[in-house]
C-alpha cells in the first residue's frame, strides 16, 4: 500500500484534500519511471488545481504536486538506464507528486549532482524554471531594469535572485515590511510595500520617470492593469500567474501607444516537452548556482504529507514567505 494526498472534488484545499491509503501503482510502462517521492514543492498552482482554477484542470480525482525529489525504483522499457538513480521530475497531472510514489515520464526526468540536499532540488523546478524564462522571454540583459511582483513569494524571490545574477537591476514590491526587508535580502535595490505605498509613483520615482525595461508578474488582477503605467518605452510585461485574480482585458491599442510587448509564460504545461533541451541547459545552470551559492531557494519550512493541505491554506491566504517543501517520510516509500 502507499499513502497519496487526494482531492476526490474541487475546492478549498483543506476541505478537498486527505491522505488515502491505496494499492501499489503499477508497473511503469515504456518510457517511464516509478519514483520513491523524498520531497515535493509546494506551490500557488497547486492551490489552483484544488479549487479547479488552473488553465490546464485535470478532472478529480487528482492528486496535485507537480515538483519532486526521489529514486528511481522501477523502469519501464527504455528508461532502465535511470534505475536507482537521485533525480528531480516534474509529474504529469493528475498523478502529483504528493505520495509515497509516483510514475512519471522518463523524458521529464532529471539526474541530479551528487550530493543535493532533496529539500533544496524540490524548490528549484516550477519557481526557477518560471523566473528563469520569465527572464529569458523579457530579453534582460545587464544594466537594464526588471519590476518582480510578489518579491518575497517563490516566483519573485527567484526572479530576483536571478535577475541580480545578471547584472539586472531589480525593484520588487511586497505586502509588509518584513516581506520588503526579504525582497532587499536577495538582491532587490528597492523594494515597495504596496500595503503602505501606491508601487506606481514609486517605481517611476525610482527611475527617474522613465519605467523599467521589464516586469515579472505573478499576481495578475488589478496589479496587472496598473503595471502598464511603469514601462518604460519598448517595455515588456510578462504575465507568470494570476495569484491576486484574473487580470483585466488588454485593449491591444493600449499596447500600441505605449509600445509595450505582453508576454504569458506558464512554464510546467509546455516547456519540460516543448523545450526540453533549453530547459535541462537551465538546470544544469542553476545546478551550479546552487552550489556556488549564487541561488539560494529560500525554505520556509519543511512539513510532513498530513500537513500539506493547511500548508497549501497558509500558501492560498499569502501567509507564506518562499518554499514550503513537504518531506515524505521513508517509512512511506516502497
């Protein structure tokens, strides 16, 4: 038997979610592997898939989880070579990562460094991955500045580790001052707290009024219709998540005057498949920033798989800083 975090109907995660003792996955088929999950990350979309939010919604039941840490224990034809194997894999939806095991495509499989602490590797996939072509879409490069909304969220603080890490100016808004004071801890040369401060005359004051080359916006909602105003000529915005609600329609006029460029980029639905080499170039990159200490995923803290969903509850009400990683117990493992 193994133990699996559930959701059998859409809603609120603390109302949706148990954990299920279930039968033994099956053999993994060709092309797949089995993993004896370690650690999951924990993110805002798995608050959206709980309540049949996401853009890409599998129907219940589902478990949600879409980054892991494991060993491979099981291969199907034409994956044996990732037999035992530490690796890091993003599952396919609706079989999350959140259990004792979970069978996964070989082709989205990672091999991982010797030695990674698997609490660091489940904070990497969905929040750096997302940052770091959030970066690559905006077409940054040194001496030029990003606006990260949500600084001190999993999205923001990597976008500004990374955006430091090219030379990239970074200006972050926050909701409090111990979120600012995180956002100024990783890098960010100003940070607003938008609980206090209008981030608009603020960002153009930064500035000089001129706006910043490029935004990182995981919060959509009214913070999306405002943020046009700080773009600089030829700006970029580019749209990560909705966390604060549906953005507002764009009136491609708008974008005409202001020779704006909107970009969307939802990492964990297409680039693991449609752009698999660029994303294990990424890696492999931020592998090496991890250990050069150039990336620091910040962990919140670490839970066990019964308190995943109140931890997703905190994440949902925006109670959280960084990572909450959930640490399945070897007792749980196959």
């Amino acid at each position: 038997m193994i133990r699996r975090l559930t959701a059998g109907r859409t809603g609120e995660p603390a109302d949706v979610l148990s954990v299920a003792e279930l039968p033994d996955d099956p053999p993994p088929g060709p092309g797949e592997v089995r993993l004896a999950v370690r650690t999951v990350g924990l993110n805002f979309l798995d608050v959206m898939l709980c309540r049949g939010e996401y853009p890409v919604q599998p129907d219940p039941p589902m478990t949600p989880g879409v980054e892991a840490a494991g060993r491979v224990v099981a291969a199907g034809a034409g994956a044996g070579h990732l037999l035992d194997q530490e690796v890091l894999a993003c599952p396919v939806l609706p079989r999350g990562a959140l259990g004792s095991t979970v069978t996964v495509d070989a082709a989205v499989v990672v091999p991982l460094p010797s030695a990674m602490d698997p609490v660091i590797v489940a904070a990497l996939p969905v929040t750096y991955q997302t940052a770091w072509f959030a970066l690559e879409r905006a077409g940054l490069t040194a001496g030029q500045t990003v606006l990260v909304h949500a600084g001190a969220g999993g999205v923001g603080i990597a976008a500004i580790q990374l955006a430091v890490a090219r030379g990239v100016r970074v200006l972050a808004t926050a909701g409090g001052p111990a979120k600012t004071a995180i956002c100024r801890d990783q890098g960010a040369e100003v940070a607003i707290d938008y609980t206090t401060d209008d981030f608009v005359p603020a960002v153009l004051a930064a500035t000089g009024g001129r706006g910043v080359d490029a935004v990182v916006d995981p919060v959509g909602g009214d913070v999306f219709a405002r943020t046009w105003e700080c773009l600089a000529f030829e700006g970029r915005l580019v749209a990560v998540g909705a966390a604060g609600g549906a953005p507002p329609p764009v009136d491609p006029l708008r974008l005409m005057a202001a020779n704006a460029t909107l970009v969307g980029l939802s990492w964990g639905s297409q680039y693991p498949w449609r752009r698999a080499s660029a994303v294990g170039a990424a890696y492999r990159e931020l592998f090496d920033m991890c250990a050069s200490g150039a990336v620091r995923p910040p962990i919140s803290r670490v839970v066990s798989l019964d308190e995943a969903p109140a931890a997703l509850t905190e994440l949902a009400e925006r109670r959280t800083t960084g990572k909450i990683i959930v640490r399945i117990d070897e007792g749980e493992g196959p």
